[in-house]
C-alpha cells in the first residue's frame, strides 16, 4: 500500500483481492470543489528496432511506457475510487498510477504511484 499527504490531497492507493482492481481513497484539503482523477499503468523493459532514418537498425529500450489509461471519473470531497489495470506481463515490470486534478483549472492536486512486481 502507498500513501502520501500533500498540501492540496491525500491519496491512498493499494491492490485489491480482486484481480487486477485499485482501490484509492482521495481527501482533497479543500472541503468544496469538483475533482477528476484517472488512473495509468506504466510498464518498464519495452524496447523496439528503428526501421528508418538515421537510426535504422538500431534498438531502442522504453520505460515508463503508458499502456494503460482510465478515466476514473469527477468528484467533490473526500471518496474511495476503484478501477481496474490491465493484467501484469512477467518480463515487463509495471507501475500503477493515480493523478488527481482540479476540475475547474486542470492544476495537479496529486499523483501517487504503486510500484508492482
């Protein structure tokens, strides 16, 4: 399980028993006023072969590689949000994330990940 406090949300993020789901609460600091959060899987140990241009031929490794992105929905105050990630590859290590933003401004009110194996 992750946790973390910051001066405009405290988000905690952790698996659930049922295959593939999130369970996060949110707690804005402000007591009024929408809120949007998605939720991403990030994946690691990606790679490619360049097939033209000036890098033909080569091979590239990617991480951090979105392969995944779920809109989990608008809110206002504090609520428990749950959505569902994609199923984990062995040879791609992988992270869960949870961004929370002001409906109204788009400003980033949180971000908090959840490292996975």
């Amino acid at each position: 399980m992750c946790h973390t406090l910051s001066l405009r949300a405290a988000i905690t993020l952790r698996p659930n028993d049922t295959v593939g789901a999130i369970e996060a609460r949110v707690t804005p600091a402000f007591a009024n006023g929408a809120w949007t959060a998605y939720g991403t899987v990030t994946e690691h140990n990606h790679s490619s072969r360049v097939q033209a241009g000036e890098n033909a031929g080569g091979f590239l490794k990617h991480d951090f590689v979105v392969r995944q992105y779920v809109p989990v929905g608008r809110y206002e105050g504090a609520q428990s949000l749950k959505f569902y990630a994609i199923a984990a590859q062995a040879d791609h290590p992988r992270q869960i994330n949870l961004i929370v933003a002001d409906v109204q401004t788009g400003a980033l009110l949180q971000a908090l990940g959840l490292q996975c194996t």
